[in-house]
C-alpha cells in the first residue's frame, strides 16, 4: 500500500503520463496527475479532487480562493465526499467525517491513455458508530474525468448511510448558465423551508440563493455556459438524488471560506443518495456512486 504521507515521488506510466505525489496548499499531502489528455489534484485529505482540466481548455472545478488548506478541515470547493450523513447531523460535523480525515492511496492504474488513483478510508473512531464497512474511492483522469465511491458493509447486519459527490463547477458568469436534465423531479426546497415542489423549468436559471435536493432521479444533468462557450455534462450511476446548489450574495458573505462575489463563478451540481434517496445496504453488498464529467463546445 502508498502510504498517505508519501515524500515526493513520482510513477511514470508512459513518457507522457505521470503522477507525483508530494505536498499542495498548507502543507496537505497531494496527488498531481498528468496525461496526455488532462491533468488533475487529488488531496488526501478527505480524497479531495481539487482540480481537472483538459488539454487546451478551461479548469472544470471551482476551488474557493479563500479555502482553507488544514488538517482536519474541509476544502471548500473541487469534488468533496459525502459520507456517510449529508448535511447537518447534531454534535458532528456537517456532511459527514469522510471529508475531513486523510485517505490513503491503495493502487495507481493506467489504462489506455487514462490514469486510475484508488483511494481508501481508513478506520476511525467515527467509524465505530456504524457497523464495519469499506470505503475505496476510484478516480480516472483522461478525456472525461470519472469518480466512482464504493461502499461495502463488511458487517452482519444493515448499513445505512448518505453519500453525495458535492461537485463544484467552474463558470464563467452564474447569470448566463442554464441547467438541463431535471424537469419533471420532485424537490426538496431548502431556501423555502424544505418545501416539496416539481420542477417545471427545462432550463434552470440560478437568480438568487438556490439550494434543491432532486429526489428519485437518475438522469443526466448539463450546464449550458454561454460565456465560456462549453456544455458540462453529469453523467451519473447509482444515483437517486441530485442536488443544485449556490450561495449567491447574501450566503457568500456569511461564508468565511468563500469569497464574497464567487457566487458569479460557480454552481454545484451533486450526484448522490440522500434525503427519502438514502441507502440501507445488506450485510456483505457494495453500493457504488458513479459520475463522469465531460465537456462539449456549444
């Protein structure tokens, strides 16, 4: 196994595919991938997939400049993991413990141009509350960025859980974006009380503060960006909720770790089971969570 703490280090998988482990901001213990296609940043804590960009185009994940970079503290922006509670839980830290504990790094992958980091989550005092489980977390950067959380209840009884790839998305002007994919879903509405609301809307437009839980749908999401002439599509499996998030001004100011006119560059399109979508997986079962991130010119 790679241990997490790894001096710099470097696995040439061909002359043009290389991933080095070394340290990123604040010290963290990071992953740098490099291929012929794209590139990425995974940070070990809370295996933390902080950046991917295609060869020749724009950066596809948003990462705050006001993130802070510290042990035990959640990165604000990039992909983070969800696990195993989404959103507030009394007495314990939001969305989860996965987040802000340091993974390891169990294999590294190349196949066909592509390059594969399979991650681990290892035992902790937070885990003991639910019955024995495995968390591995599949990362492949090529053309297409795909990440893929497996969870297995190694125990002999029920494991319940959320999980949620909180994505944040790089745009290049909030009010001229649309989202596509989720018309006809039931969702939760955060900002209105949890209200129970259909989505009528073909095309979504963020105009103020927006925070909905999609419930039982399972379809591929698209951010049309007119400014940065690109179409990101979410392409997701195992997935029974979606989640569309962005502060806007009031939130952003409230956020310590979140610039106070970020809101303009990004929007959360989340992949996940949560709410009424949570699991219950049998003794000896795996659950997987799988999205695939791509971009076309529009």
């Amino acid at each position: 196994m790679l241990a997490e703490n790894i001096r710099t280090k470097s696995f040439i998988m061909e002359k043009t595919s290389r991933v080095i482990f070394g340290k990123g901001k604040g010290g963290l213990q990071k992953i740098h991938i490099h291929t012929p296609l794209s590139e990425a940043e995974i940070y070990l804590q809370g295996a933390h997939v902080t950046h991917f960009q295609r060869a020749g185009g724009p950066p596809l994940l948003f990462v705050s400049a006001q993130s802070k970079f510290q042990n035990g503290q959640p990165i604000r922006g990039g992909v983070p993991i969800i696990f195993p509670w989404f959103g507030a839980c009394e007495g314990k830290p939001m969305h989860g413990f996965a987040r802000n504990q340091a993974w390891e790094t169990s294999s590294v992958l190349h196949n066909d141009g592509a390059v594969t980091v399979v991650l681990t989550l290892p035992d902790s005092p937070e885990s003991e509350a639910f019955p024995k489980f495995l968390v591995e977390y599949w990362v492949t950067v090529g053309e297409k960025l795909s990440l893929e959380l497996k969870i297995t209840n190694r125990s002999n009884e029920n494991l319940s859980f959320e999980n949620c790839l909180h994505t944040y998305f790089t745009v290049g002007d909030i009010n001229a974006i649309s989202v596509t994919g989720l018309k006809g879903g039931e969702f939760l509405d955060k900002v209105d009380n949890f209200a129970r609301k259909t989505e009528t809307n073909e095309q979504i437009k963020i105009t103020g503060e927006t925070d909905r839980v999609y419930l039982a749908t399972s379809s591929t999401v698209e951010i049309l960006d007119s400014k940065l002439g690109r179409k990101i599509i979410v392409a997701k499996e195992g997935s029974n909720s979606t989640v569309l998030w962005n502060p806007w001004i009031a939130k952003a100011k409230q956020m310590a770790d979140f610039g106070d006119e970020e809101y303009l560059r990004m929007v959360c399109v989340e992949s996940g089971n949560v709410s009424e979508n949570k699991l219950t997986l049998p003794a000896g079962k795996t659950a997987s969570l799988r999205t695939i991130l791509s971009t076309e010119k529009i």
